[in-house]
C-alpha cells in the first residue's frame, strides 16, 4: 500500500527533517501529488476538443465555446465561473445552470465546478490561432500547466512546426486524435490519414487515435453504450489515459519513497553521530571517576556522576527514545545515591554509568 507516501513526505517536510538538497524536489513531488492530473485538449478551431474533453469527464462539463482561446474546468468546493478579457479584466461571470452569456471581448473562461468528476483530472481546452507565431507562444504557457497533451485534428495536416513547440518531456504523455474518423472514412481516407498522421507525428506522440468525438461523447455520458464507446475509438483513448495517469502516479509515489529513504539514511546516520559523541562524552567522565584523586570525597564523586548524566541526556539524539527511557531511570538512581551520600552509594553510581556506556556503545554500533 503507498496511500501514506504522500502525507509521510507531507511530514517530513513540515518538519524540517528533510535534507536540505531534497527539500525542492520533496516540495515539487507534493504539488503532483495533491493536485488533479492535468489533462490539455489543443488544436484549431473546430476539431471536436469540446467533445473529446466531455468523454473524458464522462458527461457534459465544458460548454461549447467557439472563439475562445482557453477554457478551463477544474474543481472548488464551490462553483464560480470566471472570465478573462483581452486586457487582462477578470470578472465572474452570472450564471444558471449550465448557461451563461459569454461577453464579446472574452479571451479565457475557467469553470469551478463541484463536479466529482474533476477531483482526479482538470480540463483545458486550448484553441490555437491561425497565426503560427502566436500559436508557439501559446503552447508555451500551457506546457508547463500540462500532465497529458491531446493533439486534436480533423485531418492529417503538416504541424510539425507546431508540434516541435511540446516539450520532451510530454512526448510520452500525449496522443495525437483525428477526431472526425466518421467523415474521413465516408471519403474513403481514413487509412491513409492515419498512415500520415502517423508518419508526420509519431515521434512525438505515443500513438495516433481516430476518434467519432461527437459520438464517444454520448456514448461516454451513458455507461449502457460501452460498444459505441469502442466502436467510436474513445475506449481506446480513455484506456491509454488511464494508463498514463496511473504509470504517472506510481512513478511519482516511487520518487517520494526514494526521498523519505533518504531522508531516513540521513537521519539514522544523523542519529549514529550523535550517539557516537553522546559515548565518548560519557567515556570522558568515567576516565574521570576512575582515575579519580585517592582524597576525593564521596559527595565529588557523586556530583561527577549527576554532572555526566546531565551532559548525556543533553548528548542523547532524539530519535534514541529507547535508551532515553532508560537513561530517565537511571538519572532517578544517581539522585537516590546521591541522597544516601555512602561510599557504597557513590560505586553503585560508577558502576550504573559503566554500564549504561557499555549499552550506548552497543546502541551507536547497532
């Protein structure tokens, strides 16, 4: 089971048990794993992105809205529809329902939404603009907010100097879909579409998928059309999503595992050390009650014994609970012999911290 990996990284890091090398990664690893996957829809207009991001949520979430550049569903406790303008302005948009009216100068829309649907994954759908130029600028702002890319086209069409635009690091999580698969196969081009599409994108991608995004969309919305679902390739795609957002996840749990190991060979290393000066402080203080000066009293004597277990207890690392317990008791006999103030007091307190060191050596050597 890994479902405690997150909160122990949580832990260590609130803290500060965390080296400090590890602290950005372990900081990075906690954004990933608290926050939905997120899924970027990109391509022209009316490439059937809409369609696809709604059979992905497995119902009707994003609206249709032609001319947008960005739209966005990600989950709140409490629903708010927010718009962005050209200049920057965001207002919160009224809305009833599903319904909103969307201003002319409108440029992004993100919905908050309390849709369950949205706690795992967020959505964006990203329409590029015909200009090239500004087309790279704006798949280099959302690279950075994506976990998978999926590259939606009507056709074939040469965007390579498009494609370039996604980071190697998104190579292997995102899919390039031909969303109107039912028209290319009315024409008869299906096949050698995909072929090209394959040809042209397929280094960059993990596959090419067709999809019926209109089609997979309703089939998605009712769980009784599982058949439409395949037959319409949205099977297919929510498969290898699936598959990426999970190989993702386990792949982030495997590296917050590695971090609290390391964090718990620094710490046990942190903790031999200090047990290691916790002995040889105690070794200081036998040497000096064994070759203790023939008139020395027992009251010295015993005030060296109370003096060496103070500095041992403030020696001891934390984490040696254990041997703190019983350096607890043995403080209580050291105060007892102290009281009786008896030669045969003042050996017996030698001989207690003789002992314990021979237990810390076996401690800071285990």
């Amino acid at each position: 089971m890994t479902d405690h990996i997150p909160a122990a990284l949580r832990a260590v890091t609130e803290n500060t048990a965390l080296p400090r090398n590890l602290r950005a990664a372990a900081a990075s690893l906690i954004d990933c794993l608290d926050r939905p996957v997120r899924i970027t829809l990109v391509g022209r207009r009316h490439t059937g992105k809409t369609c696809l991001a709604n059979m992905l949520a497995g119902h009707h979430v994003l609206p249709a809205t032609d001319g947008l550049t960005m739209t966005e569903a990600v989950w709140s406790a409490q629903e708010k529809t927010l718009c962005e303008y050209s200049t920057g302005q965001i207002v919160t948009l009224d809305k009833e329902g599903t319904e909103f009216t969307l201003p002319e100068q409108a440029m992004r829309l993100r919905l908050e939404l309390t849709d369950a649907c949205l706690k795992d994954r967020s959505l964006t759908e990203v329409t590029l603009p015909d200009d090239t130029g500004m087309a790279r600028d704006l798949l280099d702002m959302v690279a950075d907010q994506t976990d998978i890319l999926l590259w939606c086209a009507a056709d074939a069409e040469d965007q390579s100097a498009l494609w370039n635009c996604v980071p190697d690091q998104l190579s292997g999580r995102s899919l390039f879909v031909i969303t109107m698969a039912d028209r290319l196969h009315a024409a008869g081009t299906l096949s050698g579409t995909l072929s090209r599409a394959q040809n042209m994108a397929g280094s960059g991608f993990t596959g090419v998928y067709p999809l019926v995004a209109h089609r997979a969309e309703a089939a998605a919305a009712d769980t009784g059309d599982k058949e439409i679902l395949r037959k319409s390739g949205g099977h297919a795609i929510l498969t290898r999503v699936t598959k990426i957002i999970q190989q993702a996840r386990q792949s982030d749990l495997l590296r917050a595992q590695a971090i609290l190991d390391q964090c718990a060979l620094a710490t046990e290393t942190k903790t031999c050390r200090e047990m290691a000066r916790a002995t040889s402080g105690l070794d200081k203080w036998i040497d000096k009650l064994t070759t203790a000066r023939p008139d020395q009293t027992v009251s010295e004597i015993l005030s060296l014994c109370q003096k060496a277990m103070s500095g041992l207890v403030v020696a001891l690392p934390n984490e040696a609970t254990t041997f703190r317990a019983e350096v607890s008791d043995a403080i209580e006999h050291v105060e007892k012999f102290a009281r009786q103030n008896s030669d045969s007091a003042a050996r017996n307190a030698v001989a207690l911290l003789v002992q314990l060191n021979r237990e810390l050596s076996g401690q800071k050597s285990a």
